[in-house]
C-alpha cells in the first residue's frame, strides 16, 4: 500500500467523517516539502550505536554548548558512535527541556541550528519529537489562552468533576491544572506530565497539521532519527485508561507513513516506558508503524541480573527478543536522562525482587520516583541512579573491579540483537550528582549533571582515574562491535545454556560467528563452549587472547567476544 494511501487510511480511523478535510490539509503541507529519494538499502546495520546526550551537558567557558560537543565527539566519539541523539534542545520553561516553548529554535544558550548542521556533517542525529505536551509558556498555549483561531482546539478541557480515576499516570500530581482562558473563562487542563506542560488535543486536526509541520522541519534540519516522547499517553478519551490508545497506534503509523512518502530513510523510535508486551505492540506490522522501540525491559532487568549474580530471569527473556520484520529492531540501552524504569519489569519480576533493586539503588546513594494508581495509592515508576552507581557492590574490591562490573553490564547490552544506545554519563562513567538534587529538588537531576569539559579531559586522560576505566573500556567495545557483521541487528541470536554465572548468546551471518560471554558474578567461571563449536581454539575480539573451546577461564565480570580465527575482523 502506498504512503499516500496509508495516510488516507489512518486519517480516517482518527477522525472519522473529518478524515477527508484532514487529508486535503495534510496533503496541501506534504506538497511544501521537498520529498527525498531513499538512499539506504539496509534501515540498520552492525555500524549504528547512538550516543545520547543534552547539547550542554558538556560545557567551556567562552564557547557555545553545542560547539563544545562536536569539538569532543569529533576528537573522542567519531569511531565508537554513529548517532548523536540530542536530547531536547529547544527554548524550554521545565524539565531539563520537556517542556518545549519553542518547537523550531535552538536554545540559543547552548548554540545555534548551524552548530547542530555542523554536528551533524560528523553524525547521524537523532531528534526529540516532545508531541505530547508543550509549556504553558508557549506562544502556542498563549494563543489558546487568548482564543485565536487556529489554536481555539490545542489544550484538553475537562470537567474537574469528571471520573478519571481510570487513566494511567506516569506521575503523583493532579491530572488536571487550572487556568483562566479570555475574556474570563476558568478551564481545567490535561496535564500528564507537570502543571507546565499541557497535553495537546490531537482530536484537533489544527493540532494535527502544526505538529506535522514540526515533523518535517526536523526532518529538514537533518534528522535521521525521530524519537518520539510520551506517545503512548498522546490520546485521551473518557472512561479510559488513556494509555496505548488505537488513535496513538494510528498516529504513529500516520507520522511513518508521512516519512515514507516524503523521507523514507528517516526513522522513528517510539518511547513507551511500559511492559514488554506493550511497547514492542509499536512495532505494528513490522512495515506500518515504528521501525525502532526503547528495549524498556532490559536496564532493570539487568541490574536484577548483577544484584543476583544470576542470569536466569535475563535469559528467559532474551531467549523470547523477538521483532516483526528485518525493517524494526529493538534500541537497546541501559541509561538515559531519566531513571531506570520498573514498570517494565511487570510479568518478568516478583514485587519483592523489585523491591530489592529499590533497597539496592538506594543502598548505592539513588532513590526511587513513584507513579499514582487508580485508587489513589502510589507505586515505583523508576530508580533514580546513574547506571554506574547502580552497577556498584560494597566490599567488591573497590574501584577496579566496580568499573569492571559495569562494564560486564554494558558488554551484555552491546552483544542483544538491536542498536545499542549509550548515555553520556555511562560512557563518561559519571557517579550520583546528589548536589544536582538539591539544587532542583528533582530525583532525576542525579544523572543530569553537566560537566567542565578540561576537567573531564584531565580525568580522561589519567589512566589510574574510575573516568578513564570506563570510557577507554568502553570505547573499545564500542569501536571493537562496529566492525563485526555478526552483530547486525538481524543476525541470527540465540541464547546460550551456560548456568546462571554466565550470560551467553550466538551472534552469526554468513561472515562471521560470535560467542559472546560475559560472567556476572565476583567468582571466576570456566565454561565449555565443545558443544557448540567443532574447532579448538577460540580467538577473543576484545584482547586477541587465544581460548581452548573446552576450558575458557573467565575471571570475575570479564566479557569474551570468542570467534573462529579465519572470522577475526
């Protein structure tokens, strides 16, 4: 079915009898935009690893944020990352710029969309499509406020006497805010995320047009990738849970389908903080919805793993990855600007093993955010900790083997069938920003901290520093998985039966064979790899170690990337 139609199609299951003057609106913003010719024969390959980031998380005094980026990324990042995923860098009123004032501005206390231009001659970029709510600073919401055509439809009035108790809410705050509409008018407001960030009315067709617009500027400013915020909270209806709503499917398959008419190599990541089950439903058919979902399940699960020493639960799960088609894979991360979610893990975990990773994360100097439940009682939403602080262990031998431990974790990561997206303060082995926290008073400001880029130069340069562990072992890995064929996000994956120590998987193309191994416990394993392997001697990617198949001696946390010697890349 061709783009065209497809949008005609999910116009209609949107809007209904509007669908038609939907369309013609659609069509007539479509016909603006210079439509580009597919250029990649394959969406992914081995070579895609996103690097995520805030464009002034890295900071030089007399130069712009952003210019303070690229000059690191081109120096240290060029050949372990392809993507620079951006988190929001717009004019922003709250939430570290989930707030959006301004949709097609550039911060410009962090840089200008030339430096963006200039990043993105070195990188793939990845964008923030913030399509679920705007800031009450907004010109936007200013207009709506004042009633001007055009944006009469762009904010979610509600009764406050309506029965809500039934929506799903990712936060503790009341769910509508108050505020006071022209001439005099009070109306209560959808406000999922915060009381400055309004929800917008996607039943609004106005809305529908403006966001697309938004859409295909950023295509235009060189996006390859479109991450899309909050989408499963972006329909509300009444006496509904308000959460992966069959609107919210369709509007993603309307923004792909928009792409695949006009840009068909960019794609779009959908993040659905939610069960399994549930996110990778974005995938749709596996050809009409997002090409990309968040790999929600894995950073908790993860962390249960090492906390255990057990790799039971990881296995079980990862033994069932699966995606619809060679077109959707899986962005497999294990931090990012907000905390480690437990939602994900529901169906996966007992209550009392996630509340022995929240005993855990708060042992090691986190917290935890909760979320409000239908009768008003709350649960854990998320651990608020660097990923780095949550991979530590008293008594484990101190800085070495805590760096190592981490490094086992991400290992695991880079070795799943998908993209591997690394956050900047995992990377840079960042440890709790507990001041952060009491500057804003904010959970999740622990692994936002920003960071003085020759003090972090000096730290990276002084091999002895917990820094300097991480990001050159790291990178290694990095620049080591870019190069091997087996790891495409389509090669062919299967999970090792190894015991609960060790966490293992084949990784095969025609090209190439991977037995990636990673032990996930402070005792040294020796592991027989004769039953799955005919030949003697194994090659390890990582350290050019030779292995006997029948005897591979790891020590505590280490990672081998084993292939036959004549598949040595």
């Amino acid at each position: 079915m061709s783009p065209k139609l497809r949008i005609e199609r999910q116009l209609h299951r949107i809007y209904g009898d509007r669908g038609a003057s939907a369309f013609e609106r659609l069509m007539a913003i479509l016909t603006r935009f210079e439509v580009k010719a597919r250029s990649k024969i394959a969406r992914f390959s081995e070579n895609d690893i996103v690097f995520i980031t805030y464009g002034n998380t890295l900071r030089c005094s007399g130069e712009r944020p952003l210019q303070t980026l690229h000059r690191f990324a081109a120096v240290n990042l060029k050949s372990a990352v392809s993507t620079i995923h951006l988190l929001p860098f717009f004019p922003f009123s709250s939430d570290d710029g989930f707030s959006v004032i301004d949709y097609e501005r550039v911060d410009p206390s962090i840089g200008m969309w030339e430096d963006i231009s200039r990043l993105g001659g070195d990188f793939d970029l990845m964008f923030d499509f913030v399509l679920n709510h705007i800031s009450a600073q907004s010109p936007w919401f200013d207009n709506y406020l004042k009633g001007l055509d055009g944006y009469r439809e762009l904010a979610i009035e509600v009764d406050p006497q309506t029965d809500l108790s039934a929506v799903v809410r990712p936060r503790t705050h009341p769910l509508l805010t108050p505020y006071t509409k022209f001439p005099d008018r009070k109306v209560f407001l959808w406000t999922t995320f915060s009381a400055d960030q309004i929800d917008l009315k996607y039943n609004s067709i106005d809305v529908l047009c403006r966001m697309v617009d938004v859409l295909l500027s950023y295509v235009g400013k060189g996006a390859r990738f479109i991450r899309m915020d909050a989408v499963a909270y972006v329909w509300k209806e009444v006496g509904t849970d308000c959460i992966h709503r069959p609107q919210a499917h369709a509007l993603v398959k309307l923004f792909r389908a928009v792409l695949d008419m006009v840009a068909p190599d960019v794609a779009i990541i959908t993040e659905t903080n939610v069960p399994h089950d549930e996110n990778i439903r974005y995938f749709g058919n596996g050809f009409d919805e997002a090409q990309m979902v968040y790999n929600f399940s894995l950073p908790p699960l993860l962390a249960h793993t090492f906390l255990t020493s057990n790799t039971d639960y990881l296995c079980r799960w990862a033994s069932q990855l699966a995606t619809p088609s060679s077109e959707t894979t899986f962005l497999n991360f294990t931090a990012s600007h907000d905390g480690i979610g437990t939602r994900p893990l529901e169906g996966i975990l007992s209550e009392a093993q996630i509340q022995d990773l929240i005993q855990h994360a708060r042992h090691c100097g986190g917290d935890v955010s909760s979320k409000r439940n239908s009768d008003g009682s709350r649960s854990p939403y998320e651990l608020n900790i660097t990923y780095v602080d949550m991979m530590g262990r008293a008594g484990q031998g101190g800085t070495l083997i805590h760096a190592q431990r981490f490094l086992a974790s991400q290992a695991i990561a880079l070795s799943l069938p998908g993209v591997p997206a690394v956050y900047v303060h995992s990377l840079l082995g960042s440890r709790n920003w507990n001041e952060g926290i009491l500057q804003t008073g904010r959970l999740r400001t622990i692994n936002r901290q920003p960071l003085d880029i020759d003090r972090l130069q000096r730290e990276l340069d002084d091999s002895s520093s917990f820094r300097s562990m991480v990001f050159r072992g790291y990178s290694d890995l990095l620049r080591t998985r870019r190069k091997q064929p087996a790891f495409h996000p389509n090669a062919v994956f299967e999970v090792l039966e190894l015991g609960s120590g060790l966490f293992g998987v084949r990784r095969s193309c025609e090209a190439q064979t991977i037995y990636a191994l990673t032990a996930v416990s402070e005792h040294g394993q020796t592991v027989s790899l004769s039953g799955y392997v005919p030949q003697d001697v194994l090659t390890d990617l990582v350290t050019g170690r030779a292995y006997p198949a029948n005897a591979i001696a790891l020590a505590p946390y280490q990672t081998v990337w084993l292939v036959l010697p004549s598949n040595q890349r």
